[in-house]
C-alpha cells in the first residue's frame, strides 16, 4: 500500500514493538515514500534513555514532541523539547536523546531518507533473543554496521548518572 492510497492513519494503525527504553510504531514506510522519508511515532518511558549517543552517516532524524519533555544532547549542547517542538538531529552529528521527566513522552520521528525504519525491526529481534536479560552486544554491534550507525555505549552509564535515567544497558 503507498501513502496514496492512504488517507488517514489511525493512532492505533501500524506494526508496534517495545524495546524497552523505547517503542516504535510504523507509520510510514519507505515503500509508500517512494524513499524519499518515513515515519514512526515512538513512545518513551518517564525518566529512560531511548537512545545512547549515536550518530548516522546516511539520515537525518526530525522529531516532533507529542506528550512530555524531549531531553536531547547534541553535540556538547543539551536541549529540553515540550509539546508542539521539533528537534533536528542531523546525519554525522553525535546526539542522544531521553524522556526527561516523570511522566511518559512521545515523539513522531520523521527519518529522511527513508530506510533506517528497518534498523528497529532488527534491533527488536536481537532483544526478543536475549528474552529479557542483556542483549547480544556482538549482535547489536552488526545491525548498527549494517545501518552506518556508530553508537558509543561506553558513555551510556554516565548520561543515565548525569540525567538521572535507566536503560537496559546500562
């Protein structure tokens, strides 16, 4: 189906998975974008770090705050986005990203190009194996290669320390 043939999207429309410190809905895909963007809205947990610091070689991320306080570090700069804010983090450039308050937050990412709406189908399978204990490292390491994403989680127990958060590798 193409997102012409698609008037409206229902809130509850579209594959979900939790994976944890983050869940993705798919909104729009790739295919129905001719790859020119796609789309999921990601619900985050109070107080959780959805992703570690990051940076992508091929996409940049727009996301839009629904609900909550968006905690975002770009670069060396820390950022708190509320509702009806944006937040571009651009290919090549580090950032991470968080709920930052106590209540849940949720976000519509925008993903351009489109094509790294796939890398959270994978990285849901390689926390689906490890059946809720720690996830295969080796394993997260290649889907993040596949993806042309460098992630540091060296300095994940130090962002949760700093921003009082939890993730499941830390």
């Amino acid at each position: 189906m193409t997102a012409s043939e698609r008037t409206v999207i229902e809130p509850a429309e579209g594959a979900q998975v939790d994976l944890g410190s983050l869940g993705v809905a798919w909104k729009f895909e790739g295919a129905e974008t001719a790859g020119r963007f796609s789309v999921v809205e990601q619900p985050i947990p109070p107080r959780r770090l959805a992703a570690p610091l990051h940076f992508h070689e091929n996409e940049d991320e727009y996301s839009y705050v629904l609900e909550g306080t968006l905690g975002v570090m770009l670069g060396d700069e820390v950022v708190m986005a509320t509702p009806g804010s944006w937040v571009l983090k651009p290919r090549g450039e580090w950032h991470a990203f968080w709920n930052a308050g106590g209540s849940p937050c949720r976000i519509v990412e925008l993903i351009s190009p489109s094509g790294f709406e796939h890398y959270f189908r994978e990285v849901a399978e390689v926390f689906e194996a490890a059946d809720g204990g720690r996830p295969d490292l080796e394993r997260f390491a290649a889907v993040n290669d596949r993806y042309e994403l460098e992630m540091d989680l060296d300095r994940v127990a130090g962002l949760c320390q700093r921003f009082g958060l939890t993730h499941p590798l830390a």
